[in-house]
C-alpha cells in the first residue's frame, strides 16, 4: 500500500469516511463483519463482495459474502478454503487487482452454481501488522475492471475493518466473561441459599413413608413443616429474581430498592427488619446499586436462615468520600475463624461483589449477641457520576 492519496472528487472522500463511521461504533462481531463486507462492496461499486477470516496464515476459517442472494450462497455448498487466487492473496499478503480471472495462471476455477465473475480486487486486512483477514470484491459496476484509486479506498477502509474487527472481538471477549462471572456468583447464590433450603426439606421428608405407618401425626406435622419451608423457599427465590432484574435497579435509587428488599424481608418472616438512612446518598451507577443490592439481599438471608435473631437494622450512610452499608442482627453471631461449612459461599460471595467495586467488607461478630456486616464503597467523583 503506497501513501498516496485518493485522487478523484470529494465524493469519494465522503463515502469512504461514511464506510468507516458506520462501522466503527458496532460491538456485535456478527453485524460488523456482515457491516463491513455490505460497506466495502457500496464504497467501490462492485457487483460482489466477500470477507474472509483467516483461522491461521493459510486457511479462511469464515466467508461473509455480499451480494449474493442466500439461494445462491446455498448452491455454493462449503465456503472456500484459500485455493486460487484466493490463496495467492493470503500467501503474498498482498492487495491484487485482476482484470479477469478466469486468464490469470493462479485462477482455480469457480464451483457448480458459481455466478460469473469476470474482475476481482483483493485486500488484506491487517491488525498490527498480522493479516486478520481478506477483502474480495469482484466485477465494478460500469468498468472493466478495479482502478488503483478503488484499490487505495479499499486499503483504508480495510485499516479501520481491522480495528472494528478487533474491538467487537474484545467486546465479545469482556461480555463473555462478565456472563461467566455472573453465572458463578448466581450459582453461589443459590446454592448457598435457596438449593440447601430444599435439600434440607428433601431430608426433613426422607422417613415421612415409615412414620405414616408407624406415627401418623408426626408424618402429619413432618409434611406440614415442609409445605410452610417451600412457600418460604418460593418468598426467597422470588425476592432473588426480583434482585436480578436490571430495569428495576436501573430506574431506582439505592434507598428505594434497599426499602423495597427490607419490606419484602419482613413481609416473608418473624423477623423485625428496619431501615436507617443517614446523610444524603451520593447518585450511584446502575451497577454499583445492583451489588450493594446483592450484598443487602445476601446478608439478611443469612440472618433469617442462620442468625436465629429477631431483628435487624439496615444502615445507609454516607461518608468521606464512601457510601457505608451496615447489616446489624441480635442473633447468636458466631465464630469467625471456624472453617465455612462446604457449600456456603455466601460471606466469601459479599467480599468479592465489595472489592469488584473496589471497596471492603468487615465483619464483627458477638457471640451471643448478634453480627454486624459493614460494607465500605467509593464513591465517585461528582464529575464522573451518572
């Protein structure tokens, strides 16, 4: 690729920078790639266009084609695996521009139900300085054949291909995580909370068959035990799916939704549950509510299926620079050095959502005489909030 510029008017100019804008802001790998061959094939006025991704220096592991109806792309069969001139472009790392194909001594010949193509115009594209893949467009509407100024367009588009590419790649990447973290978080969320309450009712049933024969009344009491544990269990896996639901954490304030959980905890249990706001709450973003919301939600299920108190205090304060949430029973506390009980993950689970926001989790723990969480998180700059 030389440095000279685009000759010609400023037409071209433009659609080139509109090529590049319309792909630039798109983060799904799917529309980008099918965005960028549809562009290219727009922006020098060919007839066909195809994308190939390089799988590795000699294979095209995707084929992403324009202008070719899905009809046709059926009869095609398998997409190309780099022979031909296709080939010749990946191996020579390249732009080439053919005026017709079927003269060139590197041509491979076209499949059954191929469309005819008479002119091609090959591009790579780079991503520093490794070749991601390849621009092939074919016979230019109203020419013989590609010129060079289509040929430089098409490289400087292909520039910024490389870069769309690649940053809808790294989003695919960072979405992907987020979704595994996410699920992992979920999965011990559950499985410390609301799988071992119906575990622990699977147990609590296990010898109802022998006691109905022997001891019907306790069979009796045993089942209605049960049935009261699984409208509980039904209350806490309501209270968590509410909890996962980002519209209502996107359209309320911090205070509402911690005042919308301490009502459903209390309507739920015997427990008395209170809510103290001190200060005025800085605006916080949509996910640092959503973790202070989880921390809230896993910390009073704790106390209502372990602590054995009968009230708890919620506070919310503000301070220097920090937003502080203290969960505070009258329970039976207990030991802080003894080894977690194997597939509880729900304290361990509150320190990570903390320090994901960068901030920090104590506990104090009397025994007896209750537990005390305080979650300390950073605030934002005022500039820097939502």
């Amino acid at each position: 690729m030389t440095d000279r510029p685009v000759q010609g008017d400023r037409a071209a100019i433009e659609a080139l920078s509109a090529a590049i804008g319309a792909v630039a802001g798109v983060l799904d790998l799917e529309s980008v790639l099918q965005l960028i061959v549809d562009r290219v094939r727009e922006l020098v006025g060919a007839r066909y266009a195809a994308l190939g991704i390089m799988a590795d220096r000699r294979r095209i592991e995707r084929f992403i084609t324009s202008g070719i109806t899905p009809e046709q792309r059926a009869l095609l069969g398998a997409p190309p695996q780099g022979h031909g001139l296709l080939g010749l472009i990946i191996s020579e790392g390249r732009s080439i521009r053919i005026p017709d194909i079927a003269a060139h001594p590197a041509s491979y010949g076209f499949p059954p139900n191929h469309p005819t193509m008479t002119s091609l115009l090959g591009v790579p594209v780079r991503l520093k300085n490794r070749t991601i893949g390849n621009l092939y467009l074919t016979d230019k509407h109203g020419a013989a054949e590609f010129s060079e100024d289509d040929q430089r367009l098409v490289e400087l588009f292909a520039l910024h291909a490389g870069i769309a590419i690649e940053n809808a790649r790294l989003h695919e990447a960072v979405q992907w995580l987020a979704v595994v973290d996410e699920r992992e978080r979920i999965g011990k969320d559950l499985h410390d909370g609301i799988i071992q309450s119906l575990y622990g009712i699977a147990l609590s049933l296990e010898d109802v068959p022998e006691l109905m024969a022997t001891e019907p009344a306790d069979a009796t009491g045993r089942v209605d035990q049960a049935i009261d544990a699984v409208n509980a269990t039904i209350g806490e896996l309501r209270r968590f799916i509410v909890g996962l639901r980002p519209e209502l954490i996107d359209e309320t304030d911090l205070v509402g939704l911690l005042a919308a959980l301490v009502d459903q905890v209390r309507q739920s249990g015997p427990i008395d549950v209170a809510l103290d706001v001190t200060g005025s709450p800085p605006e916080l973003p949509a996910h640092t509510r959503g973790e202070l919301l989880h921390i809230a939600r896993e910390a009073l299920s704790n106390v209502a299926r372990h602590a054995q108190a009968s009230k708890v205090r919620v506070v919310l304060a503000t301070e220097d620079h920090a937003v502080r949430l203290e969960i505070d029973d009258d329970g039976r506390g207990f030991e802080q050095t003894a080894p977690a009980l194997d597939g509880h993950f729900g304290l361990a689970n509150m320190r990570d959502r903390a320090g994901a926001l960068g901030g920090s989790l104590a506990i104090d723990s009397r025994r007896p005489g209750g537990t005390r969480i305080i979650v300390r998180i950073p605030t934002p700059p005022e500039d820097a909030r939502p």
